[in-house]
C-alpha cells in the first residue's frame, strides 16, 4: 500500500518539528526552536499551542499512567509536564555534571526513562559549555520517594539520537546519528539484561561513514503492532533521499515510503486504531498518512 501523506500543517518560523506522541485522542509534537508543544485535534483539523517556554524541547513519551514526558534539550534536562502546567525536572545532571543536550527518550513498563544525551549546542544559549566528557544513552530509574537516579549505559556512542524499547522492552534501539570520521550512521540493538545493564550491540542496518554526502541515516523512529521498527531516514544530498523504512526487529527493510519532503525527523502512529501515521520533519511541517500498519503504543496506558 503507497501511504498517500497530507499536509496538516506547513513550514512555518524557527526550524524542526518533532516528537510527536498520540495521547489519548489527539497528538502531541515539539516545535523545537519555537520552545512550543503543539496539539493536533483530528475531531476538527487544528493545531493549537498546547505548551510554551518549553526550552527547546525535543522527543517525549507518555508513561503508563498517561503523563507526558520531555527532552528539554535546551534545559539540559528530562522534564514531565504536569497537568497544571508546571515543569517537574525528573533528571539534569550526572554524576554531579549537567546533561548535554537530551535528544530522545523511551518509558519502559518499570517505569525508567531511557534516553539519548547528544551534544548539540545549537539548542543551548550563546556560551554554555559541556561539562560531561561523554555523549551517551543515559537512564533515570524512578525511586520510592518519587525522585529519580540517572546512570549512564552505554559507551561507545558518538551522537546518539533516535532511541525505541522493543516490544517486549527486552531490547533497545538506538540510532547513532554522528558524522564523525571513521563512525557509521548505523541502528543499533542493545539486549537489555534483568540488572538494566545493556550487553553488546548488534548493528541492524548501517548507512556508511566518513563524509557529509552519505546517506543520513535514522532521527526518530517508532513501533508498529507487529514490533517492526518503523524509521525517518535520509535526506536529499545522497543515498536513496528521505524515506521512512519498515524494518524487522533483525534489520530486514520490508518495505520504504518516500517522505513528502526533505528530512523526515520523527514519527508515530494515531487515531482510534492507530492505523494513521504521522510524520514531522526539519522545516518544521506536519503530516500524516492513512496506513495499513498499526502502531504500538509503549507502555501501554489508560
């Protein structure tokens, strides 16, 4: 089935639209450098402005009691917002350093938030300085008293960026995004052990290395209902230009859609049976697609 994609809402001031998140029954996506959350309402066809002052927030993800989620890369943090319209910081430093700049982040069922730490300074204001030596997949476990821990798991990562828990959340998903000479743009899948440590990866899919005129590899990415990992990839300079591909939990590409436009950035999927597939991108559109896949939501919530 061609996914025919429909444009919900157009390029519009600062650059790059992103995490988008079904909740309940509408969606929610970032306008990163408008430091906006929008809503979509498919009952009327408006996007409104849900959030403001986000500081940059990046991808987010809903938990199992339905809250909301944020990488406020801008604030150096991981951020839930609350229902009242307040900001709870649920993680921003690390070993008594500040995160970089937290890209995208995953909720697994014992509730603990694993998440991409990139440097990107083009999020932060004039001068801020890095204080990890490290760009990592960091993870914030939840605590009795309601606070949260944050450990780092992952090492040998140059610029993490898209990042997805499988369906039985046994195994993590990360994108390595850099552009770092002798690192490939590649997907990885790390087992996740019953301590929370992660084992050695395997490289599901790679993109190449070296130059800029390569293939861009995998942003964001999402689950459908079969646990297949449903990915933005690409862009007009190189390779086959901006797709979203369907692949196996082992890497096989079942199958690619061209994306309406350049630079696909995050995706998920909607609507009453999760069938729609929504897409935003880095001009800072919004799109979406009537499938015949179904998404899966992780975790599941009321």
């Amino acid at each position: 089935m061609d996914w025919k994609f429909e444009l919900l809402m157009d390029a519009q001031g600062p650059l790059l639209t992103e995490g988008p998140v079904w909740h309940r029954d509408h969606l929610l996506f970032t306008h990163i450098r408008a430091s906006r959350i929008l809503r979509y309402a498919p009952s009327n066809g408006q996007v409104t402005v849900w959030r403001e002052g986000t500081r940059n927030t990046n991808g987010m993800a809903v938990d199992a009691q339905g809250r909301l989620y944020g990488c406020s890369s801008g604030g150096r943090a991981i951020v839930r917002f609350e229902p009242d319209g307040t900001d709870t910081i649920i993680s921003d430093r690390l070993d008594g350093n500040r995160l970089n700049t937290p890209n995208d982040l995953a909720i697994d069922p014992q509730g603990r938030i694993w998440f991409t730490d990139p440097w990107n300074p083009a999020n932060l204001e004039a001068g801020e300085q890095q204080e990890l030596n490290h760009c990592s997949v960091l993870r914030a476990d939840p605590r009795p008293d309601g606070g949260y821990d944050t450990v780092r798991t992952s090492v040998a990562v140059t610029k993490p960026n898209g990042i997805l828990l499988s369906a039985d959340s046994r195994t993590l998903y990360v994108a390595e995004s850099g552009f770092a000479r002798g690192i490939a743009r590649e997907l990885r899948a790390y087992p996740i052990h019953d301590d929370g440590s992660l084992g050695v990866h395997t490289v599901l899919f790679t993109w190449g290395e070296d130059a800029r005129d390569v293939h861009r590899g995998i942003d964001g990415m999402c689950l459908d209902a079969d646990g297949n990992i449903v990915a933005c990839t690409g862009w007009s300079k190189a390779g086959p230009g901006p797709l979203i591909q369907i692949m196996t939990p082992q890497g096989r590409v079942l199958e690619t859609h061209p994306s309406p436009v350049d630079m696909p950035t995050n995706c998920c999927f909607g609507g009453p049976d999760l069938s729609t597939f929504y897409l935003t991108t880095y001009d800072g559109h919004l799109f979406k697609a009537e499938t015949n896949r179904r998404g899966w939501l992780l975790p599941p919530y009321p």
